[in-house]
C-alpha cells in the first residue's frame, strides 16, 4: 500500500509533499546545499544525517568505520562511494 503524501508548509512559506514524518523542506534543504565539496554530492537525507553528527569535514568522517556511516538513519549503500571517492581523494579512508 502507498503512502498518503499529505501538504506542508515550512517556516519560510514553501508547499511541499512529504509521505513520511520527516520535517525537512526540500525547498529549504536545496538552497542550504553547500556549493562544493563531499556533502554537495550526497542526497540530502544523508547529507542531514552527517551533519547531525557534526560529520563536515573529510577530517572528522575518515574517524569512523563505514559501518558507523551506515547505521545513520537517512544514509544508505549508494553513499559509500561517493565517500570513499572523496576520501582516497584526500589520502584518506574510513577508520577500520
């Protein structure tokens, strides 16, 4: 059975559609994307989840394993090589 899209409105006045409890305004989510960087090229689900845990940096998310990234509500496979792309990029891998 599908999910009933049901009409929101954010704070800044922008309609959308969400199927699901999540709160997020894609509106507002594409003109927060950053212009460069590893965070531009994820989804914004898992951009968020991320960024939730202060993950901003190549830095900070070479720290944890890929299982870790994983286990973040809103990051699935598809993300992993766009990060492990990134990371070789900077001479970098995830923690083992």
């Amino acid at each position: 059975m599908a999910s009933q899209k049901t009409l929101r409105i954010c704070e800044h006045g922008h309609r959308y559609y969400k199927s699901s409890d999540c709160p997020t305004c894609p509106v507002c989510n594409e003109a927060q994307k950053p212009q460069h960087g590893f965070l531009r090229e994820l989804s914004s689900p898992a951009r968020n989840a991320l960024l939730h845990q202060e993950i901003d940096t190549l830095e900070k998310l070479s720290g944890y394993r890929e299982t870790d990234i994983l286990a973040l509500h809103g990051v699935g496979p598809a993300s992993l090589p766009v990060l492990r792309q990134h990371l070789a990029r900077a001479g970098l891998k995830f923690k083992n």
